[in-house]
C-alpha cells in the first residue's frame, strides 16, 4: 500500500482549499451587492407644478412628499450600476448629464451604468423640461425657483448614488411578473383618425408589472423595483397641490407592507394609456393598492427567476430626424396664438433673429442593462407609446423583456407608425410642448427598434 507522503498531503489539501474556494464562490456569485436610498425631493419653498398647462400660480399645499430613490448593483471592481427614480414629471436632458457627469467624478460608476427615470407625476414641480406647457414665459422670478430647485436636486440626487453604492450588501435579486388592470388607452380614434383624449376600452395598453425583489441573505425584503404603463395623471389639473399620484401612493403603500425596504416604481411604455378611473383623490389609493395588492400576491404565489449577476450596459444617443422643420413664414402664422404653440412659434423666430438654426434632428437615449441570459433592461428616453414595448416583446421573442421609458431625458412623446397615421396628440399636438418643431420622420419606429436590438445584441 503507498503511504501518502507529504507532496500528496499538501495536494489533496490544496484541492480541498480549491474545492471549498469554488463551492464559496458559485454561493457568493448569487449573492449581488446592491444597495438603496431614498431622499426628499418634495419642494420647500413656493414654485410652479407643472404637466398641466391650467395652473396658473405656485402650488398651493403639499399632500404627499416627493421622493428620489436609488438602487446601486455591483462591485466597484465590475463598475457598479445605479437605477434612479424620481417623483417627478421629468427633466431635461442637461439634468441629467450633469449628474452623470458629477456621480462620474465621484464613484466608480460610468454614464452607460447610470438610469435616470421620473415617475411621470402630473404634481409635481416644472423642472425645464416642459416650460412651453404655461403658454407664456415664466417670469423672473418663477424662473429662478426652477433653477434653485433643480439645483438642488443635483445636489440630493448626487447624495442619493454615494449613499446607495455606500450602502451595497449581499443580497439576492429575484425577478417576477404580475399584472395590473387600470392603465387604459386613451386615444379616441374614428375613421382611423384621433380625435381627443378618452377611455378606449379595447385599444392597446400593457398590463404586465414586472418587478424585481432584492432580499438579504434571510430572504428578508430590501428593496422592489416594479415597472407599469401608465401615465401618472390620476389626479388632474384643476388642484394645485403636490403629490406623487398613483406612483407615490403604490411606493409608499409597498414600503408600509415590507417595512425597512426602498419601493421604487419606473414608468414602461405608457404614453397613450391614463389611468382609470380618475381625477378624484380616492382613485390614487385605488391605484395604488392595485399595483401593491399585486406585488404582495406575486412575491408570496409566484416562482420568481433568480438573477444571478450585475448587469452589464450600454448607452447612446441616437439621432431621431424630425418630418419637417418650419420655414420663417410657417412660424410667423402661427406667433400670434395665445398658447403653447405661439410661444413655441415666437421662441422659434427669435432663435432665427439670432442667426441660430432650428436642428432638424434630436439626439435621443437608448440604453439598455443586460442582466446576462436572466433579464434584459431597456431604457428609453421620453414618453414613450404602448406599441413599442409591444413590437420589441415580439420580435427579441422575449416576453419578459423589461422596457422603461421617461429616461434619461424626458423629451417628448415618441410615437408609433400606427399613430403617426392616426395623428392627434403624441404626434402632432404635442411636440410645441417640448421645443420640437414637427413630428418624427416616419421611419422613426423602426430606426429606434432597430437601434434598440443591435444594442441587446451587442451585450453578453
Ligand atoms: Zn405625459
């Protein structure tokens, strides 16, 4: 019989130190740093809201605060990436390049790993991003308490990233899928044609709710990042108040059900659905319990998919043509208007006295987070329509692809082909709103779907 002699001692040690290693490993590998915070964004002082055109003066109370929330996945090594929600109507794209740029400067994460979304509240605070919607500027002084707002935001939103990325611990990332019932489609067509806003029960919406759970090594609930596609305008523009809507009321709802964790809600493909019923306060609890009724159901019935690592990303900006830039003449008919339009028309011309040129085209973000085979993440920019998540659900053949749109910078409706032969409101009506000279060039869907999957394919 061979006796094992010390240089076989030292190798059987060597393969259980490696086995154990491994075995350690393949355990850690499920478990993801990812951490969250929460900070108020509710305004302090007297300001405009904005995404109804009907107010006329600064709010006038504060029913619910208003929240930024960060979930920060990954290691440094990696590069971490960081979703951010805000209770907000949107914000311009300088917003949030600043932040990247800044949360850049200060952490080890880059702009293609940095989400920025807004909730799409209509209670919220004018941010710049829809200034035309008041159909006259704003004056001095309303101006300035934009400017000191979002600065301030800049500030707490920078905060926010050190402190998620900060806060990073194992945990587990399950993903799930519910449903939801109140989004609704909200273009009225005859004979193929818009013609206004209201309840289309059988026209297109998407109902699914795809959630992500983030729970400790006890399984004990961290963190819910949900998704739906709804417009956030329960409440409408005849109150003055702050609120979050139905996104608020679902956020703070869940955060009551899993106390300690950080709910954060980012808004799909939701552009041409509102939510019903609406425009009575009730209807917001109504909303909200809806959504955290259902996550509650889904997180205690549902086989949930592990994800089992960081994602990796991509980002760009992506240019989208517009059908037709006005001539001086066109601009100079319509500067009379007493409205959004006018004004858009005049600050048109005064841009042309200037010797400036009116751009024929936008510069879009795409971005999308790959969580490898498990879950595919895209984020669009704008206020996107329901045909989208649709079109790429189809042809990925992937029905858990998981779409956000108002990222990264909310520019405008992004409308479909069947809408644009539709017209109305996210087409045409809307586009003066966001300094946009017409609508998008017909090729449009298809150019971003396309944009879309090359960047899905690109990933691992
Ligand atoms: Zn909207």
């Amino acid at each position: 019989m061979k006796v094992l002699n010390i240089k076989s001692i030292a190798g059987i040690f060597l393969l259980v130190c490696l086995l154990g290693n491994s075995f350690g490993q393949i355990k850690n590998r499920e478990m993801i740093p990812v951490g969250v915070a929460s900070v108020d964004i509710t305004p302090e002082s007297p300001m405009r809201l904005s995404g109804y055109g009907s107010r006329k003066t600064v709010f006038d109370s504060v029913e619910q605060k208003l929240w930024a929330k960060a979930m920060a996945i990954g290691t440094d090594e990696e590069g971490p990436s960081v979703i951010i929600t805000l209770d907000l109507v949107g914000f311009p794209a300088v917003f949030a390049e600043r932040l990247a740029y800044r949360v850049g400067h200060t952490s080890r994460v880059e702009r293609k790993n940095l989400a920025i979304t807004a909730t799409h509240t209509h209670s919220g605070p004018e941010t710049g991003a829809l200034l035309n919607i008041f159909g006259r500027h704003l004056s001095g002084q309303e101006l300035n308490q934009v400017v000191e707002y979002m600065m301030g935001l800049e500030d707490k939103v920078l905060g926010l990233v050190k402190e998620a990325l900060a806060n990073r611990q194992p945990s587990y990332i399950n993903y799930s899928k519910g449903t939801a019932s109140f989004a609704m489609n909200r273009r009225v067509i005859e004979d193929g044609k818009w013609t206004g806003f209201g309840q289309t029960p059988d026209g297109p919406v998407e109902h699914d709710l795809p959630l992500l759970h983030i729970t400790d090594q006890k399984g004990r609930t961290r963190a819910l990042l949900l998704n739906y596609a709804c417009h956030g305008t329960t409440l409408m523009g005849d109150h003055n108040f702050v609120h979050g809507d139905w996104m608020g009321t679902a956020q703070e709802m869940i955060e009551k059900e899993f106390p300690g964790a950080t709910a954060m809600v980012v808004i799909g493909c939701g552009a041409d659905s509102n939510p019903q019923p609406r425009n009575e306060f009730k209807y917001v609890e109504q909303h909200g319990k809806a959504i955290t009724d259902e996550v509650v159901r889904v997180i205690k019935k549902e086989k949930a998919r592990p994800v089992t690592q960081a994602p990796t990303t991509t980002f760009k900006y992506f240019p989208l043509y517009y059908d037709h830039v006005p001539s001086k003449k066109e601009y100079m008919a319509k500067a009379e208007q007493d409205n959004a339009e006018g004004l858009f028309a005049r600050n048109s011309l005064e841009t042309l006295s200037r010797g400036g040129v009116i751009p024929d085209s936008y510069q879009y973000p795409l971005q999308v987070f790959s969580f490898g085979k498990e879950l595919t993440m895209v984020f669009m920019g704008g206020e996107v329509v329901v045909d989208y998540v649709h079109r790429l659900k189809k042809e990925l053949n992937n029905d858990d692809l998981w779409v956000n749109a108002y990222a990264n910078d909310i520019t405008c409706y992004i409308a479909s082909e069947r809408l644009f032969d539709e017209g109305g409101y996210e087409v045409d009506g809307s586009m003066h709103y966001y300094n946009k000279p017409s609508r998008f060039a017909k090729n449009t869907e298809d150019r971003i779907v396309a944009e879309i999957i090359r960047l899905i394919n690109k990933l691992p």
